[in-house]
C-alpha cells in the first residue's frame, strides 16, 4: 500500500460516504454507510461506482455498545474483526483488532488526545462553526500491537465542508494485518463520526 492514505468524508451528506485514497490520490475504497439499519452491516467497495464489492463489515448485535464488526471478503471469509470497548471508550476511543478466528485480540487503536476530540464534536454542532472546527482541532488514533508497538496513526487534518484524515504507518506490518487494520480505522470513523 502507497502511505499517507487519505480518507474524505463530506460533513453535509445525509449517509455517511468516505472516500479512501493512497498517497498517489488513486482510490483504495469507497463506502456508502446505508441509514436506518437495525443492525450494522457496510458494504466496501474498490471506488465509487459500486461495482467491486471488497468486502462487508457486519456487527455482531443490534446495539453497539461493545459490538465487534467483522470483515468478510465477497466469498464470506473472514478478514479480521475490530470490537469498541464500552466503558473504556466514554472518554477516550478504545477499539480492538482480532485476527481472522481469533478470541484475543492482536491490535488495538486507542485516541491519543481525547480533549481534541472533544472540543471538535461540541463546536462542531455549532452552525457555521461547526464546518470550520476541523482547522482547529486534530484528533489523533494510535494502533499498536498487543505489546505496544506503534503501527499506524489516524490523524484529523485542517479542511473546510468534510472530514479528512491521513493514516500514516509506522512499523511495516504483514498485508494481511495492514487489511484488518485499514477496515478497522474505516468502522472506526463511522463509528465515531457518529458519536461526534
């Protein structure tokens, strides 16, 4: 994969839409998030037109709190899975990354500065304000190995009417792990985005 990714979302779009792009602007993937769906399932294509399915994430319960997403390729087999830690995740964003049939988990993001946070999704409900707070406040995911090793960084970048983050990566990892990675800082954005 060609790092800095780049994923755009438009803040007045009534379904969530992001856009994943590497470094050279050529499209990784596209999702458009369905509304009013009981229980969670994203269906992620190559680009925008739709016509290449990658895969599909589908929640595990009807209520989030806690709920683990996992990825399936277009065949149904397994990709990885991240879950939200509840309770850990009232005040600062805790996801965990599990291998393809694993029970433990391999890698976990977890929000580096949740005041920036914070202060983006109050002003951020703010008319006017709210489409400007992104050149103020920056965000930033860590996910790193079960013993800590930074892999990758999501950060929140300055722009004007959508949402734009880049993922950077820090320490190589295999692609299948990369796969798991990617589509859990995906989930995780809609999740979020949500939340505020």
């Amino acid at each position: 994969m060609n790092f800095p990714l780049s994923f755009r979302f438009k803040l007045l779009a009534l379904s969530p839409q992001i856009y994943l792009q590497d470094a050279a602007g050529k499209p990784v993937c596209y999702v458009k998030q369905k509304l009013f769906r009981l229980k969670e399932k994203v269906e992620v294509f190559a680009d925008d037109t739709q016509r290449n399915l990658i895969c599909i994430i589908s929640a595990d319960r009807i209520i989030d709190w806690s709920a683990r997403y996992t990825f399936r390729d277009p065949s149904g087999n397994e990709l990885g899975a991240v879950g939200r830690r509840g309770m850990r995740s009232i005040w600062r964003a805790h996801y965990d990354i599990f291998s393809p049939g694993s029970a433990s988990p391999a890698f976990a993001i977890r929000e580096e500065n949740p005041m920036a946070k914070l202060f983006d999704s109050i002003l951020g409900e703010i008319p006017i304000i709210g489409l400007c707070t992104g050149f103020f406040f920056h965000p930033r995911f860590l996910a790193t190995r079960s013993d800590g090793t930074p892999i990758m960084r999501l950060t929140k970048q300055s722009a004007l009417f959508e949402g734009k983050f880049q993922l950077d990566q820090i320490t190589p990892v295999s692609e299948g792990e990369e796969t798991a990675i990617i589509l859990s800082y995906l989930m995780m954005n809609l999740l979020e985005r949500s939340r505020g």
